[in-house]
C-alpha cells in the first residue's frame, strides 16, 4: 500500500507528469535553474517566470537505505534511495530504487526513472521510481 | 570573532535544573510530568515561582506527543512573564534555551524556565511505533494521503527520520570508508554510560555482538542505533548571570552558543549529504569565545540516532571531519575515563529519548561535579552540548563557576 501525495495546483506537473513518461520538475525560465520541491521564485536569480519542464529521468544514486521495519504495511524490505538526477548538482529526489535486489544497490549506480501507476478518486498518481540504467535485472519492488 | 558586548548569552548562567520521573511508559498526565521538572528546578536554584519571569519551550503543542505547550504551564503556576516563547520552528531543541538567553541578555526577564517534555513512551504503547511515522493528512476518510514535507517522501515509504538518517551515514561510510564497528561504538558507550546512571532507561550491558546481532531497522541502522522512547521532562532555569552568585547552586555559566543553518532546511536537498548542517552552528559558537575544541573536557552530543553524534563530533571540531569513525574507533577516547568523555549519563540511545534537553542537563550535571559514579574526573571545565539533526540543530558552550 503506497500512501499517495495530495494533488494540487503545486504539484500536479510532478506526480502526474508519468502518464506520458515524463518526468517533470519546476525550471526558471530565465536562468535555467530547477526547483525542487516545487517553489514560486527560483533562488538563484529570484525571477518569477517559472514553469514545468521535463528532465532525461536519469541519475545517480546519491545514498540509499534497505529498510526493513515496518512503517507501513508494505512488503519488506525495500530501497529508499536519495537519486542526484543529471541535470543539477545536488538536486535529488527521495525514491525507490526498483528493479534490482536490494543488496546490489551502490552509490554512484546509474539510475533511469521508471513511473509506477497509482489510480484514486482525488487523481491518478504515477510515482517516478529509479531502476539501474539498462532495465530491471531482478524482482525487486519498491515500498508498493 | 564577534565583539564581546555583543555575545549576550555571556551575561547568563544555568541556574537551576530539574527532571521529572522518566521511564518507558508511565501512563502518567504529561502536564505533570512537566510540571515536576520545572518545580524541581525552580527549587534547584533556590528561587521561589515568584521569581520567576520568562518560559521557554520546545516544541510547543503538537500532534506528535508533546508533554506540554507554554500557555498550559504559565497558567498552571499563575506565571507573570516578561517574555515567553514556544515553537517547533528554530535551531533544533536547544532553540528554546538559545532563545531564553537572548531574552535574558536583552533584560526581558531575569529568571527563564526552560522546558521540554516528551510522552512518547506511552503514546506508542497506545499505538505501536510505526503508527508514528511523520503523518499524512486524510482526504474524506480513506487512506491519508501525504502532505507537506512528508509529501516528497512518505509516498516511498520513507516515513521515518532513522531513513533518512541512515542514508546520511551510508553515504559518510561510502565516502570516508566508517565501519558499523565504529559506528557502534556510540551506542557502547552510552551503554556503559547508562549503567551508572540510575535514571537511564537500558542499563544492561552490551557487548560488539549484541549490537551487531540486535534486529537491522533501516541500512545501517539497527535497533540500538536509535534513541528509545520515553516520558519524562526536563526543564532548566537561565538567569542573569549577577543574579546567580546569590543562589543554591554554584552557576554553570553560558560561554557561547550556535544557531546558524546556511545550507537549505531539507533531509534530501543539502548542499553536503556526509555534512550535518549543525557545522554552521558550531563554527558561529566557536566564533563567539575565545575558547577552542580542544578546551572541551565532556561532550553531550545528541544521539536520537548514533550516527548523529558522529556527525556532530565533526561538525564541532572535536575531531577531523570525515574521521569520526578512526576517532570512537575502541571507544577508549570517549569513554569516561577517555580524553573526551561523550554522553556520559548514557545518551538518548540507553538513557531515553528527552529529545535535547538530557544533553544540557548531563552538563550541567558534570560541570557541577555531581555526577556521583558517573562523575568525568579531574573537574571538567568545559562542556560542548549539541541537540538536533538533519538542519534543526543548535549548539552550547558552557563553562564551570559564574
């Protein structure tokens, strides 16, 4: 069971930006600057002319962790990895890290996004998980 | 090197300290509990309520337990306050007292009670830890959904801060090559600590392989690399420093004290993952004494998750950074007898989780030369006390005598 984000006028590029395999992040459009999470002025140049735009989907995994406690009734274990995606230092998204077993996971793996389709009441959701570059090699599922 | 008339909690001192009753699950009213302390350490001090006249708490009212907020302690002693604050908002737990400092520098108020009360233990009793995780909000009464800043990352199942605390420390191990043998030497010696002092929630002994052996909660995380729930309060009276000569007990005397944050406050968007933002903090202490690392004779140093302490042995200059690991190596050099006795009442970890506050009483504790079987030898002189983790952190410099 995946606790789903509540959608809203901030948020919908991200979370919904998977139906057409999309992953989708706030940029200025003066500077080029991405902002995550989404804000109203860009931090490097404070211009206001911001708007959503899709990234390549590909990362590194900047660090990770096997969880193996219980949380939330999910299967276990699983792969929460913090993945540095490639077009900005240090802009990293919280994740899973699917598609492989959890002990070959690796700082420094190359990751590409992988969107996992979540149908609700209050909207669609398609999570972006990251999985090694290549495709999926074992059974491994994230938090699901 | 900030001017010395301006380093105002210099004309501080901890006058008073207090702690209530403290155990896993009391089943006790936290009001009380509070209460309990900080009458315990109004009368530690030698003052009488009356004289009392600021309060100061972390983090006020909220939905994960809190003892208390401080509007329901002010009424309940009939306070007269010249100032008062609460909030979850600042430079992690030490923030308040941080705060009262500045009150009492400014002359807001002589006598500030300072307090932090946590009724964890019997909240999770109620309903099991992992109905804690950092909540969610509910749509219409079907499965909450995530909101906030748990909206970036509940919906992956990273629900607790020992996640993302365990991803720090992966990526510190990563970089610098620490081992979980050395990560376990925070949890050893809180242990070891633990067992001298009669409040501490663990006092059994625990070996290497206990703790290797005890169940693996998050990568690299196990069991006792997290703090243990508890109830109790603890709570401190700040006073202007010419007013503590006059009191019972001899003043422990405020040196200097850090909030800085200059990194973003997020546990995923730091400009470092292996640098604790509390450096910020630190080096902002450091430049307000003229004292250095190397005159610190204990360290209180959070532990809510060991490898906090780690991080925080480096970001105050107690070791090199990136070497904290060589430097609990053994565990000798932060053992009581050591030359940089850490957590001696036995940390969050096996004394129980009073969320910051246990930290600044140990050293107060020490500094007085009343830790009885737990007492650092030799008189320490000097305390480093830090609380807090991910970018909620503050630190405290504290010197023996008015």
């Amino acid at each position: 069971m995946r606790i789903l984000p509540e959608l809203n006028d901030k948020n919908r590029h991200f979370w919904q930006g998977g139906q057409e395999g999309r992953l989708v992040l706030l940029r200025c459009r003066r500077c080029g600057y991405y902002l995550h999470p989404p804000s109203p002025i860009c931090p490097r140049d404070r211009s206001t002319d911001i708007g959503p735009e899709a990234v390549s989907g590909l990362g590194t995994v900047a660090s990770f962790t096997v969880n193996h406690h219980p949380w939330l009734p999910v299967p276990l274990p699983y792969v929460i990895g913090l993945v540095e995606l490639a077009e900005q230092p240090a802009l990293r998204l919280t994740t899973d890290i699917v598609g492989c077993e959890p002990d070959d996971v690796r700082i420094g793996m190359e990751v590409s996004v992988v969107f996992e389709h979540h149908a609700d009441p209050d909207g669609d959701v398609w999570l972006p998980l990251f999985e090694p570059v290549g495709g999926a090699v074992g059974g491994s599922s994230g938090a699901g | 090197m900030a001017r010395a008339e301006d380093v105002v909690e210099r004309r501080c001192a901890i006058t008073g300290i207090g702690q209530s009753e403290i155990g896993r699950r009391l089943g006790r009213d936290p009001l009380e509990l509070t209460l309990e302390a900080c009458l315990a350490a109004v009368d530690d001090a030698g003052l009488t309520l009356a004289d009392v006249d600021g309060l100061s708490t972390y983090p006020g009212p909220m939905a994960v337990p809190s003892g208390a907020g401080a509007y329901e302690v002010i009424d309940a002693l009939r306070l007269n306050v010249g100032w008062y604050d609460s909030g979850v908002e600042t430079s992690g737990q030490l923030g308040s007292v941080i705060k009262a400092c500045l009150a009492v520098g400014a002359g807001l108020a002589d006598h500030v009670i300072c307090f932090r009360s946590v009724w964890e233990g019997s909240a999770q009793g109620a309903g099991g830890r992992a109905s804690l995780g950092p909540g969610g909000s509910g749509t219409g009464g079907g499965i909450p959904k995530a909101t906030g800043i748990t909206e970036w990352s509940l919906p992956f199942g990273s629900a607790s801060p020992a996640n993302w605390v365990a991803m720090f420390a992966q990526a510190h191990m990563h970089r610098y090559g620490t081992t979980e043998e050395q990560l376990a030497q925070v949890a050893l010696n809180a242990r070891r600590n633990a067992a001298r002092n009669p409040k501490a929630i663990y006092r059994d002994p625990m070996t290497l392989e206990d703790y290797l052996g005890a169940r693996m909660i998050t990568t690299p995380l196990r069991l006792f690399d997290c703090d243990v729930p508890c109830d109790g309060a603890t709570a401190f009276v700040v006073s202007r420093r010419e007013l503590a000569g006059d009191l019972r007990q001899p003043p422990v005397a405020v040196e200097a004290m850090g909030s800085a944050m200059h990194d973003r406050p997020s546990w995923d968007q730091v400009a470092d993952l292996t640098r604790l933002v509390g450096a910020d903090a630190a080096t902002q202490m450091w430049s307000r004494t003229s004292l250095t690392p190397a005159d610190v004779d204990v360290a209180e140093i959070y532990d809510g998750f060991s490898y906090l302490t780690m991080l925080w042995l480096e970001a105050i200059g107690l070791c090199p950074v990136g070497e904290s690991g060589p430097f609990i190596e053994g565990g000798e050099r932060i053992a009581l007898d050591g030359p940089l006795p850490l957590n001696t009442q036995g940390g969050q970890l096996s004394g129980g989780r009073l969320h910051g506050y246990g930290f600044l009483h140990e050293a107060v504790v020490q500094l007085r030369g009343d830790g009885g079987e737990r007492q650092v030898p030799g008189r320490p002189q000097v305390a480093a006390v830090a609380a807090g983790g991910g970018y909620t952190c503050g630190c405290m410099l504290l010197t023996a005598g008015g």
